[in-house]
C-alpha cells in the first residue's frame, strides 16, 4: 500500500502550493496567476477560447479574444523562467464566412514585449473537420512558439522522428556509400518537405482521446512540445485547461503541472483524466503512430461509378481543364 505522502504525489491538488507536483486549480486562472511565483514556469501552453460561440464561452466576437490574454499576459511573463518557453495553439475565428487567424493577433500582441522571442510559427495539420462549400475546408492550426529572453532551451533529439528515407547514402565524395541520415532521427517531420508542419490527428468522433469537451488537441502534439522545451521535474502551466491535455502530456514525460480550470464539468474531467494518467490508466494514441492510410480497395474506399469525381482524376476536374484548354487556344 502507497505511503500517504506518496499517495498524495500522485494525485492532482486543487489549490495550488509550491511544493505541489500536479494542481488544477478550477477557477479564473488570473487568480491563479497572482500566487505562483516569479520566474518558477518552464513551459506555459495551452490553447485559449477562440471566442466562436463554444458551449463555453460567452465571447462570440474576434475582438473579444485579445482583451482576455492581455489581461493576463503580464502575469504570464513574470511566473515564466528566462529561457522558458509559450506556446499558443491557436486556429482560426470565422463570422459571415470571414476568417481571423488568431495567430496573427497573438503575434501582435506578443511584440508588444521585447523580451519574448519568436522562434517558430509551427503549422499543425489534421484530415478531418467541418467541410466548407464556399472556401477550402481548413485543415490546419498554428502553434507559436516564443522563448523569454535570447537563450533557451530546445532538445532536438527527444523529438527527433525516423526519416523518411532512412537506408539513404551518399552517392560521392569521401563518403560514398556511407548512410547519409543522422542515426537518432532527423527533425519533426517532412510533410510538405517542410520541418515545421506537423501532421497528426485531430480529436474528432473515433478518436481514442475523445471526451465531452468539444475542442481538445492531441496528447502527441503537446508532448512533443514539452519533450522539446523542458527538462524532467520541470513545471507546465496551463491557463485554460480544458480537458487536461497538457497536464497529461505533461505528467507523462515526468514533468510537473499547473493548470486552472473555470468550467466545473470540464475541470472534473481533466482531473480524472490527469489521476489516469499517472497511475498509468489512460490511453492515448502513441507519438509515433503513423497517419492511417485505408486501403483503396474496400468498400468504403470504392468511389461509386456514377460519381462525378474519380481517383485518376485531377484536382480540379477534366471538364474544367478542358474548357479552360479551349479558352487559352481560342476554341469555343
């Protein structure tokens, strides 16, 4: 049986103490701000309100979603380390069809202090979500990632990923014939051949870490992140935490967490997801798992034959190209 003191280890603390690994404070995190001190945060990410009519949220405007952060940015910086790193996982705000990136706002109103650093604008994307038919469907989110102050830290081998040509070699020179990949992996990851698009699913319908909470983000994305830019026993904030995403990610990579909560249903949620999770009870789809491919030999797969659009086809259909032939030579 667990002594009491390691009982109490394992186990997410709902007010918050300096000497807590794990607290979920339910509540405004701006409260939760005022009592953490200063510079003792490693890593602050989350993923705010985008203010577009959730179930809870009271804010439906893209004007509404800065005043929040700002009100709360200052108190960010100060609990944040020099050399600690936030991150905003952010998408988009759509009114009367009209797209906000709301990664542009929080640039905006990230410059507004010079001690924070830009280092990356990370473009994460997912194969399933609404479908538009008069604009493309969006299928990708941003992450930004800044760093306070000019050093920082940043493990590339705790995220490296396998290449995709990893039996490639070197076709001359001294080294001809000699491996030419770096054999602990190469950077995350080469979709679009750019290493700074990650695609992994999103939490939609099926997917293993689906809760009641209508909009959480993988567990892989936010340990890929932490596994980057903290060191373990390093302390993970979370001002909006949702359904725990962060402080699971967290404790499963042995850091410490610290997140609020202002949403009671949801605030229970993550606390028993986060207990999961530390006593090694809760699923979530590995890191490493590869985007599923179906086979396009099945039933579901088959495109039915009086469907206008088949799999030879291009993206933009015969027909069109055809006519716009015709228009270029002068055909009618």
């Amino acid at each position: 049986m667990l002594q009491k003191s390691k009982r109490r280890r394992l186990k997410v603390q709902e007010r918050w103490r300096c000497g807590n690994n794990y607290t979920l404070v339910r509540g405004d995190c701006a409260k939760l701000l005022r009592k953490i001190p200063a510079r003792s945060v490693n890593l602050i990410l989350t993923s705010p309100p985008y203010c577009i009519g959730k179930s809870y949220e009271s804010n439906t405007k893209a004007e509404d979603f800065l005043p929040a952060l700002e009100k709360i940015l200052p108190d960010l910086i100060r609990v944040l380390r020099f050399g600690g790193s936030i991150c905003w996982q952010v998408g988009y705000h759509v009114t009367n069809n009209v797209v906000t990136p709301l990664d542009v706002l929080v640039c905006d109103m990230m410059k507004k202090h010079p001690v924070m650093k830009l280092r990356n604008r990370i473009i994460w994307t997912f194969g399933h979500g609404l479908h538009s038919e008069d604009r493309f469907s969006g299928r990708h989110e941003t992450v930004l990632w800044f760093t306070k102050g000019k050093r920082y830290r940043f493990d590339l081998d705790a995220v490296r990923v396998l290449q995709k040509y990893p039996g490639k070699r070197h076709y001359k020179g001294e080294k001809h014939g000699v491996l030419s990949g770096n054999p602990k992996g190469k950077n995350p990851s080469d979709v679009w051949k750019s290493s700074d698009v990650w695609d992994i699913p999103n939490v939609k319908a099926n997917h293993i870490e689906k809760t009641v909470h209508p909009c959480q983000f993988p567990i892989a994305l936010a340990r890929r992140i932490i596994a980057a830019t903290t060191k373990q026993n390093g302390l993970v904030l979370d001002p909006f935490t949702g359904a725990g995403t962060t402080g699971i990610a967290a404790v499963s990579l042995q850091r410490k967490f610290v997140g609020a909560e202002i949403n009671r249903r949801y605030h229970r949620l993550a606390v028993q997801r986060i207990e999961e999770a530390l006593a090694g009870k809760l699923e979530y789809r590995p890191d490493w798992k590869p985007v599923y491919e179906p086979d396009i030999h099945t039933p579901l797969t088959t495109v039915p034959k009086n469907w206008r659009v088949q799999r030879n086809d291009l993206h933009v259909n015969n027909c069109t190209s055809t006519r716009m032939a015709r228009d270029i030579n002068g055909q009618t």
